[in-house]
C-alpha cells in the first residue's frame, strides 16, 4: 500500500519493433483487455475523463453507466459472483472514489475480487487540497486487501497487472489503484503482451491441509452439525 514514486523505473528501447507510443489511459485499456476484462462499471467524472476518452475509443469494452458509486461495485459484485471473473470499475476522484467505500467493504467481507479504479487529482497538486482531493489511501486502506497509487506512467501497466492478480488469487476481495489525471494523459512507451497473464490456483501448504482434515473429522463426529456458507 504504496504511491509508487514519479520516476522510469524501466525504458522501452527503439528496437522494440511492437512497441507503440500511447497515453496513460491507453495502456490501461489494452491491459484490462489483455487480462480479459470486456465489461466494467462506473460513473465518469472530471479526473477520470483521460481514461473514459480512451474507452470511448475502445468498443471491446463494454461500460455500464450507474447512478451512484456505491452502486457501481454492488454491479461489478453481482458479475464477479455470477461469471467467476474480477468485476472491474471506473470512479472519479475525491467523492467519487470515497463513495465506493461501502461496496468495497462488502466485496472485503464476501470475498468478492473486485479492481476498482480511482481517478485522482495531478500529480503536482496531490496534497493541496484541490478540488475533488481525496486520501484514496488512506480511505481504502481498510476496506480492501491492497491499494496503490501510480505516479509514473511507465509503471502503469505492471501495477495494474499486480492488482488484478491480488484481487482474484488466495481468498478474493477488492483492491484500488489510484490514478492521477496527469498520469493517465502522460504518453508511454508501450509495448503490447503476446501471452496474457495468467493467475494460478494457490497451493495448500501442509498446515491448512492438516486444518482441513480436523475439521473433517469434527464434522464426521458431530450429531447435529451445522453449515455455514458464504462470509468468506
């Protein structure tokens, strides 16, 4: 739970024939379509308007407008729960992103994978108080299982790719990247994935499988047992 630091951790070199100069915004784009992401939920606003320009443009995503923040991850839930996939959602900065609070608490509580993506004010204005600034950190620090906040466009995509793994592997929940208005206009040197990243099952280690066998055991013993489902 970090802001990563305003400066290349890695340059595109010119020989990369595959490599393509894009914004921000774009990069993010083809990212969530490379990791398989066709629909997501939101609700536009002013410092998030660099990455619904580059949706626009986009017609194998598909954007399902609500009316309320709040309302769009309950959205992006009900299709994580009903297709198995990480519900992907678009809010803007300040109110927009605080008001995500309770439907991320939510998909915490269920162990729903959920990647929401906040729009933040400039860079260069972080910490003064501009309009629509909000702590995106420190308000989603407690409702989700990791967040970030992306100040260098050139490590963008490894993030993004990050919170998408984080949200859908061990015991699903949601997670937030915060992506500053600047950050999503910047170019970027882009060099665009042959294979998609894939996220493996995760191993039982030798302990929770010994958990798991007591727990048989209790149940196989008990008279009138009792199950309860869901929670997490």
């Amino acid at each position: 739970m970090r802001a990563i630091p305003n400066t290349p951790s890695s340059v595109v070199g010119p020989s990369d024939r595959e490599s393509a100069e894009l914004t921000g915004a774009a990069v993010l784009i083809h990212t969530l379509i490379d990791l398989g992401v066709d629909t997501v939920f939101g609700y536009p606003g002013g410092a998030m308007l660099p990455l619904y320009d580059a949706l626009h443009g986009e017609p194998r995503v598909r954007h399902v407008l609500v009316r309320h923040e709040q309302a769009a991850v309950h959205a992006a839930e009900g299709y994580a729960r009903t297709t198995g996939r990480v519900g992907v959602v678009f809010v803007t900065s300040g109110p927009g992103m605080s008001n995500t609070t309770t439907g991320l608490l939510d998909a915490m509580c269920d162990s729903v994978p959920i990647l929401c993506i906040s729009g933040q004010v400039a860079t260069e204005a972080i910490g003064t108080d501009a309009f629509q600034e909000c702590d995106a950190l420190g308000i989603s620090r407690p409702v989700t299982k990791w967040n970030v906040q992306v100040r260098n466009p050139m490590v963008l995509e490894g993030e993004l790719r990050k919170a998408f793994a984080l949200a859908s592997s061990g015991r699903p929940g949601p997670v937030l990247l915060d992506l500053p208005k600047d950050v999503q206009a910047a170019p970027v040197r882009h060099r665009t994935p042959t294979v998609s990243a894939k996220v493996g099952k995760p191993q039982i280690d030798p302990l929770t499988s010994n958990f798991i066998r007591v727990a048989a055991q209790a149940i196989q013993g008990a008279e009138r047992p009792v199950f309860y489902g869901g929670g997490g």
